[in-house]
C-alpha cells in the first residue's frame, strides 16, 4: 500500500485529501465546470468520486492530493493521478475551485505530481484526458509539453489525449 505523498513547490503544497475538503470539492462538483468530468453531480456521486480519488492511493499507488497555496494555506484545488479499470492508461489531472484560474496553480501542481510519478511511482506512460471543450485544460496540458494524441485509447469516446513526455524526453 503506497501512502499519499506531500510534495511541494516554490508556491504549493500538495497534500493528502482530508475529510473537511469534501464541502469545497462537492461545491465544485455539483456546478457547471464539473460537465467536462460527466457532471454536475448530486453529494452522493461527489462522495463516491471523492472517495475514490482518496482510495487511489492504497489500491494503486496512485491518487489524488489537495492544491494548497503555502503562504496562505487557502486550499485552491485538487491534482491527481487516476488509474484502474476505468482508465486505459494511468491519468494525470486537476481541477482549480472557482476564483483560483489564472494563477498558473494547475500547472505548477501538475508538473509536481508528474515528475514524482515518473520518479517515484515509476510510472511508464502518462496521459490527461479532456473534454474537447475544455480550452483552459488543453492549455495547461500543452504548458506541461504533453502533446495531442488521437491514437491514443481513452474512457470516454469524446476525450481529447494528450501524452505526457518523461521528463528526460523533455530536456532533450
């Protein structure tokens, strides 16, 4: 059983999910944004889903970690890695709750994560799968350098991939 780990970055602090974060991620759940992710969602699916990205840790070594912001410790997000029957390839994602865009959050979390699957989880592949809508996502993919790939299997037939390098691949 692999614990969450606690990373950190010259802003953030990525740590394990705690029971008092459910009320912020079942806000942003039940609204608008939460469509690109087959949402909004009632409390109960928020719960399964909340549950699920806590679970990921003990049965597969990957899961999820809540965002915060060191110097305040406001909690902006969540960033995570999926994995199990219901992703063809391991997943790296991350959602920002409302008033937290634009800070460069998102990618700064998920290069973090990135690179400590690659290193710690040993992670072979890595993909992000976003609804083709979702422009603010794409864009966050593409400043990680992962790049389109529509031959890439997916959960969702809609899902556009994108292929992370491995962080060697990216430095050549």
């Amino acid at each position: 059983m692999t614990l969450a780990p606690t990373l950190t970055t010259a802003r953030l602090t990525l740590r394990p999910m705690r029971p008092e974060d459910f009320g912020p991620y079942a806000a942003l759940m039940a609204g608008p944004r939460a469509a690109g992710m087959g949402g909004p969602f009632d409390t109960r699916a928020a719960w399964g889903l909340f549950c699920h990205d806590a679970a990921g840790w003990a049965l597969h070594g990957l899961g999820a970690l809540m965002i915060d912001v060191t110097a305040t410790g406001v909690t902006v997000g969540q960033v995570g890695l999926n994995a199990g029957p219901l992703f063809p390839e391991p997943e790296l994602g991350w959602m920002l709750y409302d008033g937290h865009e634009g800070h460069g959050y998102a990618t700064e979390a998920a290069a973090a994560l990135r690179d400590w699957a690659f290193a710690e989880a040993g992670l072979a592949t890595l993909v992000s799968y976003t609804d083709p809508d979702n422009a603010a996502s794409q864009a966050v993919a593409r400043r990680l350098g992962a790049i389109a790939d529509p031959d890439a299997p997916r959960p969702d037939a809609g899902d556009v991939v994108f292929r992370h390098p491995r962080p060697a691949e990216v430095a050549a």
